[in-house]
C-alpha cells in the first residue's frame, strides 16, 4: 500500500516543464519534493483507510439487522447437532443474547430452552454441561422463562446432571438454577 501510495503521489506531484528553477537551488527542490511526496503519501494513505472504512460500514449496515433473529435461530440449531462442539457454540451464543427479558422470550418462543433442556440431558461431558448450564442461567432471568424452562423439565435434568469435581462452576450454576426455581415457588422434587 506505501508503494502505491509513492507512485500515486510521485505521479501527481510532477514538476511541470514550464516551472523549472535555476540550478542553485536543486538541494532545496530535492528537500522541497521530498516532504511533498510524504505529504502526498499521508493522504492518501488516510484517504485509502476512509474508502476501507466506508466499505465496512456499508457492507455492516447491509448484513447486521438480518443477524439478529437469524443468528439466534442459527444457535437453536446449533443445539440440535450430534457435535458437542457445535452445541456448546449455540448455547454460548444463546448465553450472551439473553440479556434482557425481550431478547429471552424471544429464545423460548422459538423453543431454544427445550433444546437447552435436551443439550443438558444428553451431554456426555463437563464442558458441554457447563455451556447448557450457563445459558438456562442467562435465560432464568425472566420469570416467564423461569416458567417456560419449567414446562420443558428443566429441573428434572438439572437434579440428574453428574456432579463434577473438576469444574466448579456447573455446580454453582446448577445451584443458582435451583435456587430461581425455588424462589418462584416451583415444586422441586428431592
């Protein structure tokens, strides 16, 4: 990019054969041309990072309002898949979009916590436990998802997740859960 931004800038800061100085002041020309040419290089330098930018915010402003609801039924989806791996991206993802209680409703009207469900009593290891768990946590914010997480048995496969020893978050996850179910007075059985 400097090298087409010297050409660039060499091309049209040329001297024009109608301005030629007298020899004496060649050292001066050649200092003169010098911080000319780097002047030239700076801008379009800048001016280059402006078309970039502009590009990225338009091709931004085109794909950004189709990912939202996309994205979240990409992660049910994702759920879905026999590859721990891809289900622990979807929960994550599911995670971090239940931020508030619109966006967590919106997870449950497309049956994302009985996939969370189902990814919970399935899972085989501590990693894929701890996602499914991390996202019925984020979606145990809303009451209503509270409810919605009850309907799907939620409780159920989180008293039957295999207690770790290694990871002591699943625990303080599992635990956290239990506690919002009882706290809206939702039977728990021993």
């Amino acid at each position: 990019m400097r090298m087409f931004a010297s050409q660039l800038s060499t091309y049209l800061c040329r001297r024009r054969p109608g301005h030629v100085q007298s020899r004496n002041f060649s050292s001066q020309n050649a200092k003169d041309e010098l911080a000319i040419e780097q002047e030239a290089e700076r801008k379009i330098g800048w001016l280059l990072k402006l078309i970039f930018a502009g590009t990225a915010t338009a091709v931004g402003y085109q794909f950004f309002p189709y990912m939202g609801d996309n994205l979240m039924q990409q992660s049910v989806s994702l759920l879905k898949v026999k590859d721990p791996l891809f289900k622990r991206m979807g929960a994550s993802r599911l995670a971090r979009f239940a931020i508030d209680d619109e966006r967590r409703m919106k997870i449950v009207e497309i049956r994302g916590e009985q996939e969370l469900v189902n990814m919970l009593g399935d899972a085989r290891d501590d990693r894929t436990r701890k996602e499914a768990l991390k996202a019925l946590a984020a979606l145990s914010g809303s009451d209503e998802a509270v409810g919605a997480l009850h309907r799907a048995g939620a409780i159920s496969a989180i008293k039957s997740t295999p207690q770790s020893f290694e990871d002591a978050e699943i625990e303080k996850y599992k635990s956290s859960l239990l506690k919002r179910f009882q706290d809206l007075r939702y039977d728990i059985p021993s």
